[in-house]
C-alpha cells in the first residue's frame, strides 16, 4: 500500500495561541499521530518551547515559517532551525531564496519544503506581483526549480499535487493542507480536497488542522482522516 505508515503520514496543525492548548492535543492524540506543524502563531506566543516540548516527547516537528529574506538571513536561519531537530521547514521557493535554505541546511536531516505560491493568491495577485504567467505555470516552475536546487518537497494544494506529480515525478515530497474529510465544512479553504482525494493526487503528507483540532473528540476525528487515506492507498496502490 505504502512504504511508510500511514498515521506517520498525518501532520496535525497546531494553530493555537498557547502551548497549554497545543500541549493538550498531543496529549489526547499520543500513540496515534506522531507528527505536528507550528507555525508563526504558536511561536510567537510561546518561543520555542512547543517545538523543544515535542521534540524532546518523541514528535517529529514541521516548522511552518516559510522563511524569505536575503540569502545569507535564510541561510542562517535554516542552518539554526536544523539545529533544533526539526523534521521539516517551508521556505519560500523562488531559486536564490532555495539555494540559501539548500546551503543553510547541509548535511542535517531536515526536509525543506518550498511554498511555491501561496494558495491564498489568485490570477490578478500574480499579476499585481508583476509575473506575466497563470498562477498554476508559477507553481510548476517554482516547483522544477526546488527540485532542480536541491529542496526536499513542496507544500501544495491537493489540485495543484496531480500536476507537480507529473511535473516532477518523484524528486520531490508533496505536502497538501486544505483538507476535509467528507461531510466537513471548507471554511476558509477554497481547493480544500478530502484525505482520500489528496493520496489519490500524490500528495506523501496530510496537513490537517481544524477537521481534528476542533473535535471535542481528536482521536475519533484522527481516526477518520487516517480511514480515508487508507482508501486513497487502497485505491492506487504505490510503492514509496
Ligand atoms: O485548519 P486547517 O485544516 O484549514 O489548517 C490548515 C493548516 O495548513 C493551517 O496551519 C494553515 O496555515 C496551513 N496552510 C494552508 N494552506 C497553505 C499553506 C498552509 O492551509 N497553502
């Protein structure tokens, strides 16, 4: 079905505002997800302690900053992140800014994860920025770029995962958040896909936020995202 097990596949969001909140879901999620994303919020309410916390329980850390400065900021920015023992890290992924993070990164095992348009941008933002191009040419170029200078995946949407896919075969991880399960409300989330969907498009990791974090029940909610990846794996079968 998958090399690796599902459940390491799920990351669950840790949007919150403070690490008591965040402390308690990976508590009531322990022994079932492994794997969780801070992001600017969280860090900037508590430093970083939530990332140490879960480190040193055992967690695996994506770290949701989405670094973009002159290269030698991001170079060493990305170079103190790896130092931390953090698992995965978004940058933003235009060629310079990829190449620092590459260089900050070395030899440590840390996954870099480029964002290659923010899905919160449409035709007319790309073109105010000034590119003459469609917002799904950009995030394929960006993406053969990334993986071109030496990144480790892409964060992309589950519309945009089928495409980078073909792009780009397997020279890169896909990380897909704006997921719902069935029956969830999209919310803020305008290409929101399901679990199932997502898999289906490629994509190797799930970021999940509220269809988890606010379930009076995170455990039974969890449940349910990992059931529907496994029918996505079921469905197309793959090896990695
Ligand atoms: O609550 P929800 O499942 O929508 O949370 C998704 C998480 O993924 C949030 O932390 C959000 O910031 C993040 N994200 C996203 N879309 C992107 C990049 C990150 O929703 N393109």
């Amino acid at each position: 079905m998958t090399s690796e097990k599902i459940e390491n596949r799920l990351i669950v969001a840790l949007d919150f505002d403070t690490a008591e909140k965040a402390v308690d879901l990976v508590e009531k999620l322990d022994g079932l997800v492994s794997f969780f994303k801070v992001g600017m919020e969280l860090q900037l309410a508590e430093g970083m302690q939530p990332v140490n916390y879960l480190i040193s329980k055992g967690k695996n850390v994506f770290l949701d900053l989405k670094y973009f400065d002159v290269p030698q900021t991001v170079e060493r920015a990305v170079r103190r992140a790896a130092s931390l023992g953090v698992s995965f890290l978004t940058i933003h992924g235009n060629r310079k800014n990829v190449e620092a993070a590459v260089r900050g990164r070395g030899s440590a095992d840390l996954k870099l994860l480029a964002v290659t348009v923010l899905t919160s941008l449409d035709a007319y933002d790309i073109r105010d920025l000034g590119f003459p191009c469609s917002v799904e040419e950009l995030v394929l170029q960006r993406a053969k770029a990334a993986a071109e200078e030496g990144c480790d995946g892409v964060v992309a949407s589950g519309q945009e995962a089928k495409k980078i896919r073909e792009a780009v075969g397997q020279k890169l991880l896909i990380v897909t958040p704006g997921i719902r399960p069935e029956g969830f409300p999209k919310q803020d989330q305008k290409r929101a896909v399901t679990p199932r969907e997502a898999i289906l498009a490629g994509a190797d990791y799930l970021v999940v936020g509220r269809p988890i974090t606010s379930n009076p029940d995170p455990w039974q909610a969890a449940e349910l995202v990992l059931d529907e990846m496994r029918q996505g794996y079921e469905a197309a079968p793959r090896s990695n």
